[in-house]
C-alpha cells in the first residue's frame, strides 16, 4: 500500500512513528509532504519531505493530513471519498 502524510509537526511526526512502529503494510518509505521540499528527522531517520502536489497524491493508496484545511495549499484530496450511493 502507497502511504502519505501531508504535514511534517508533531502530528504528522507522530504518524509516521505509529505506522512504523505498527509495521504498517506500507511499499517502500511513506510519502511525507510539506509546502516546500526539505530532509527532516523523525523519529531518528532521515526522512525526504517532498513539495506536495495533486500529482504526489494520485500516487497514493492511503493518505492523512496533519494541518488544518485552511493551511493546505491545494486541495486536499480525502483518503477515503464521501459516499454517493443512497444507504
């Protein structure tokens, strides 16, 4: 599973470490993304932070954002979309 965090504070930092800790099934490193492109350290590891784009997010199976949506410079796209069938 294609994994990503929009947000590198400490709630994005904190998901990070609980998808690792858990041994989420994730392929390859998780896909952390901020307003700009930088190498942060969570959790002890060097971690590549890439400029968040719609682009980054078509990529991913499963993603979580930790800001708030007025913050966010594009949409954010949700991780799981509103239904639309009639329940």
């Amino acid at each position: 599973m294609r994994v990503g965090v929009l947000g590198v504070g400490p709630v994005g930092e904190h998901i990070v470490r609980v998808l690792r800790e858990r041994k989420f099934p994730v392929d390859g490193d998780v896909t952390v993304m901020a307003t700009r492109e930088r190498e942060e350290i969570i959790d002890g590891n060097a971690v590549s932070v890439q400029k968040v784009s719609e682009a980054l997010f078509r990529r991913l199976d499963l993603q979580r954002r930790s800001i708030r949506r007025r913050d966010a410079p594009t949409p954010v796209i949700p991780a799981f979309p509103p239904r639309t069938e009639s329940v």
